[in-house]
C-alpha cells in the first residue's frame, strides 16, 4: 500500500515542474522552510534553471527563484534574500537558489487562511437549533446539525452585531 504522499507527488509532479518546481515541497513547505515573518509577506511563484543545464548541473549553478510579495514589502525582503537563500538550499541540501527576484503584487494564495473565531451560541439561538433539527431520527446526523446550525447562526448574529 502506498501513501499519500506518493500519489500527490505523483498527480502534482506535471504542474509544479511548469513552474520550475522539481517538487511541490518548496511550496508546500514554504512557511517552514523561510518562517512565519518571511511568509506571511511574499510566496514562491517560480524557478527558472539557467539554460541548457541537465540536473547534474543543477546541482552546482542555482536557480533564480520569483518570489512575489505583497504591495510594500518589497524593499524589505530585498534585505533577507541571502538568509532566504540560504534557508532554501538548507532545506535541499545543495545549491538550488542562486538569487531571487521579487516581483510586488497581490498574492493568489497569502500562506496561512485567517483563523476566525466561532461565536457562542445563546439560548435563542440553541433553541431555534433544536426545533429546526427536532424530527431528524440518526442521532449522529442531528448532533452534527445542531453543531453546524449553532455555529452558523451565532456567528450570523455575531456579524449582524459589528455592522450596526
């Protein structure tokens, strides 16, 4: 039996080797590999291999790896692309990133999603939960609905509430 893993390589491999990607780990991997506070700022979009070079070669001449960032915060990644780097070729264990470019714009995908807070449910809400979900039998089914009812209807309530 095989994992995972090896089938999301596998299935990804195509997609992340048109963008210069050997392997989707720097990018799913990007957070660990440059830390919070570089993540939160910019994201890997692509790696260019100098022309003409096969893998054995790779492994002594470095890519140039496009990173974009967010709206302003170009000039101060410019400072940390030699750390960046090094915590790159760290990560591969050879001399995968030569430089960086740094292209500003708004990011597809800003790393980590924001984390929101469920509100708490109050008793008008519960009791509407429990009236809506009353003729459900599979218990399984209505405790599920009850969570998802009472976590939907306070957080609307709670939204309603900051608007006024």
């Amino acid at each position: 039996m095989k994992s995972l893993d090896h089938h999301f390589r596998h299935i990804t491999r195509p997609a992340f080797e048109q963008y210069g990607f050997a392997h989707g780990d720097l990018v799913a991997q990007w957070t660990a590999i440059v830390g919070d506070n570089v993540a939160e700022r910019c994201s890997p979009e692509r790696m260019v291999w100098p022309k003409g070079r096969d893998k054995a070669q790779r492994q002594t001449e470095g890519a140039t790896l496009t990173v974009r960032a967010d709206h302003g915060a170009g000039l101060a990644l410019s400072y940390e692309t030699s750390a960046i780097i090094d915590r790159i070729n760290g990560f591969f264990g050879y001399y995968a990133v030569e430089k960086i470019k740094i292209v500003q714009g708004t990011r597809a995908n800003r790393g980590r999603s924001p984390v929101t807070e469920v509100a708490e449910p109050t008793p008008a809400v519960i009791e509407n939960v429990q009236q809506k979900t009353g003729a459900v039998e599979d218990t399984d089914l209505k405790a599920a609905l009850t969570r998802l009812g009472n976590a939907a209807l306070a957080n609307a309530a709670a939204r309603a509430k900051q608007a006024r």
